[in-house]
C-alpha cells in the first residue's frame, strides 16, 4: 500500500472551502447592504495568505509540485504551471481585497464594488482550482509518484507544519468564530 501524499492537502482544501463559503455569504450580504464588518476581509485575507498560501500552498509548490517534476511532469505547459498562474491570480485578488478593506476600515467610501469583484473573482478561482486538484493533480500524482519518494515528502510535509505551530488551529477557531456569526 503506497502512502498517500495528497490527502493531507484534500484535508487542508475543506477548511480553505470553509472560509471560502463565508467569504461568499458575507459578499452576498455586502452586495444586499446588509454586511459591512471590514474586519471580516481583513481576517479572510490573514487567513489565505497565511493557512492557504504560506502553510497549503508551500507544501504543494516546495514539495508535491518539485516530487512531480522530479519524477516526470513538465514544469511549463503542464498541469503545475496552471497551478502556479491560478496561485498568483489568486494573490492579485487577495491584495485588491486587503486594500480596499484596509480603505473601507479607514472611512474611505466607494470599496463595496472593489471588495464585491475580488472576493467574488477569488472565491471562483479557488473553487474551481480546489476542483482542478482534488479531481485531477492529485489523483494523477497518486498514479505516478513512485513509492520511494513519498515517505520523504510526507516528513517534508511534516517539517513545513512544525514550522507553523498552533496555525491550523488558530485558523480553524477564526473559521468556526465566522461560521457562528453567519447563522
């Protein structure tokens, strides 16, 4: 029996659709006038930059991406350069979303739209991009990766997390806070 070295990230992709989902209940309520904790923005992008990008996203670039290049995957033209243009794209959104919150927060009236196109754009990326993975990367680097190289990678997975101590659970805790609120 191989070792599995993608369940981890399709564990780590449900708490990222967690607040994925907020993000979109709490746009929606934007949109409708009803919802205007600029805080909540703030904490979302905390969390992606933080749980999503350094913590998820650092184990797929740093190791599952390198283990699959390693052993045989092209880097250009390929299912992990879409990977990495959807992390940027992602990015771009999360920073135009920082800003305007950040404005928003200060007073600064006229960042609905720019919150409510970001957060949308970024809440459909990440959908279909968690859907690109745990539907297709990740079953194909189950069929590839050789037996040999996954133990090392599930240590290197291991290593990145005890570089993060307490994060999971802080950002789980923020996840739970926001899912209470919205019922």
């Amino acid at each position: 029996m191989k070792a599995n070295v993608t369940q981890i990230m399709v564990e780590e992709h449900k708490l990222i659709l967690r607040m994925v989902t907020l993000v979109e209940q709490n746009t929606a309520r934007l949109e409708e006038g009803t919802f205007r904790n600029w805080q909540f923005y703030l904490d979302a992008v905390d969390f992606i930059r933080n749980y999503a990008d350094r913590f998820h996203h650092a184990k797929e670039e740093d190791i599952l991406f390198v283990a699959l290049i390693k052993n045989g995957m092209p880097e250009k033209q390929s299912p992990i350069e879409a990977m990495h243009m959807e992390h940027a794209e992602g990015r771009s959104h999360v920073r135009a979303i920082e800003e305007a919150a950040q404005k928003a927060l200060a007073g600064e009236t006229g960042q609905t739209a720019i919150i409510v196109e970001h957060a949308k754009g970024y809440a459909k990326l990440l959908r279909g991009h968690i859907e690109k993975e745990d539907d297709i990367l990740y079953p194909l680097a189950e069929r590839i990766l050789p037996e040999e190289v996954r133990d090392g990678m599930l240590s290197a997975y291991t290593t990145a997390e005890q570089q993060s101590p307490g994060l999971e659970e802080k950002y789980l805790k923020l996840v739970k806070g926001y899912e209470q609120q919205a019922v």
